[in-house]
C-alpha cells in the first residue's frame, strides 16, 4: 500500500512585497545620518542644522503662544459684548414689564383684577419678541387669561384692534371700559370679559412700542 502525503501546505510561500518593505522599514535605523564619527566633516553641519531647527521650533512655538494669547484676548472681549448685550436686553425686558405694570394697573384696575392685568402684560411683553401678526400677539394674551376660548373665537374681538394697529388708527377703549364701569368683574359674562380683555391687550401692545422707542 502506498501512502501520499500533500506536502504544499508545509512549505513556506514566498514573501510579498508588502512584507519585504515592512521588514525593511522595521530594520532601518531611526537616523541612518547621524554622524557617529565627531572627525567627520558633515558632523559641525549636521548639528548646525539641528540648531536651527531647534530655534525656528521655538520661534514657530512663542508665536503660536502670542497669537494664541490674542485670540483668546479676542474671544473674551466678544463674549463680553455678548454678555453685556444679553443683560441690556433682559433689563430692558423687566423695566419695560415693570413699567407696563403700572400703566395697566393706573388704567383699568377700577374695574379689572390686578392678577389678570399682569397675566396680559406678562404676555404682551413676550410676544412682542415673537414674529407674529398683530392679530396672533393679540389672541395669545387673551388666551393667557382665559385659556378655554379658541383663537377662531376670540379673533372675533381682536381683529377690529389688530386693524387700527396696522392702520395707526386708535379704538376707543373708553366706550367698552364703560360697559363694565361699577360692575363686579366676576359677575360679568366671559364674552364681556373676553371682550375687555382683548382692549387690555391692545392697549398693552401699543404701550410696549411706545416703551421701546423711548428705550
């Protein structure tokens, strides 16, 4: 009986390319230039360049640190701007609320709670930051004191307001304070209220661009 053996997988395949160049990148030396002989002529070259690649690294390295300085100096002084722009604004904010408080309240709180005059200009002075039609400002303040009407309902009342704004014509607020003049403001139906709600509204939207433009 004769045996066969399959020897080809016992004998070693021949290197690759790749290999051969990794084996020689792994046997060359770091610095195949260095000058191990301190008589040789490229030696005083060799270090000279090496100086100079050392002082140009620490040139590159204090005037990365210099500009590095500045930017940053830069960057600090345009977040102050920012910060400072964004405190000016949000004071602005408050003084304009505070003094919109007492307007309303120097106008209507014979006849209106004071909680529900803040409620509207709490929310006046928010939408007018809004990009939002006079009309959806004037709704939104509404619904802040009476949140079950709908904005198609209460657009009713708002758009005669919303139109004398665009128009730069006034309404005349005292026929509809007058309707509820000696009244208790509890007893009045929700259209009523909704109705001198929506002039409270406009009344607040016009004092905020007038507080803006003397800001």
């Amino acid at each position: 009986m004769i045996n066969k053996f399959d020897n080809s997988n016992n004998i070693p395949s021949s290197p690759t390319q790749a290999e051969l160049e990794f084996l020689e990148l792994l046997l060359k030396p770091e610095d195949g230039t260095y000058p191990w002989n301190p008589a040789d002529e490229q030696t005083e070259t060799y270090f000279d360049e090496l100086e100079q690649q050392f002082a140009m690294q620490d040139v590159l390295e204090e005037e990365l640190h210099t500009r590095s300085q500045s930017f940053y100096a830069k960057l600090d002084g345009l977040w102050s701007q920012v910060t400072n722009c964004a405190d000016y604004k949000c004071n602005t904010k408050v003084s304009i609320f505070d003094s919109l408080c007492e307007t309303l309240h120097s106008a209507f709180a014979a006849g209106v709670p004071t909680g529900w005059l803040n409620a509207i200009a709490q929310k006046a002075t928010e939408v007018t930051a809004m990009q939002q039609s006079i009309n959806e400002q004037l709704v939104q303040c509404v619904q802040t004191v009476l949140p079950a009407w709908e904005s198609d309902d209460i657009e009713v009342f708002a758009r005669p307001y919303a139109y004398a704004m665009r128009s730069s014509e006034k309404q005349n607020l005292a026929s509809v304070m007058n309707k509820i003049k000696n009244q208790d403001w509890a007893t009045l139906s929700e259209i009523e209220q909704a109705k001198v709600s929506v002039a409270i509204a406009y009344y607040a939207l016009r004092q905020i661009d007038k507080l803006e433009t003397d800001a």
